[in-house]
C-alpha cells in the first residue's frame, strides 16, 4: 500500500500526539505518587471506579 506525503505526516503528527499524552500522564502520576494526600486519593479513586 503507497502512502502519500500528507497521510505520513498526519499519522506522525498523531503518533507524537498520543506520545506527549503518555509523557504527561506519566508525569502526573509519578508527582502524585510523590505528593500523596487528597489530589493522589482522587486520582486513584477515578481510576478505580
């Protein structure tokens, strides 16, 4: 299957898109994990419902 130009640089453009927002979760889990109290319980209660 032949690709163009526009259809590689959307799916990259998508691909860094959903890199970022796993960099970023990452992110705020570990400072949660770190900074604990109530902001950590809600997360972790949004996650387990």
């Amino acid at each position: 299957m032949h690709y163009t130009a526009r259809q590689l640089a959307l799916f990259f453009r998508e691909a860094m898109r959903a890199e970022n927002r796993h960099q970023a979760q990452a992110i705020i889990a570990a400072n949660l994990g770190f900074a604990g109290g109530n902001e950590a319980q809600k997360a972790i209660s949004r996650l387990t419902r």
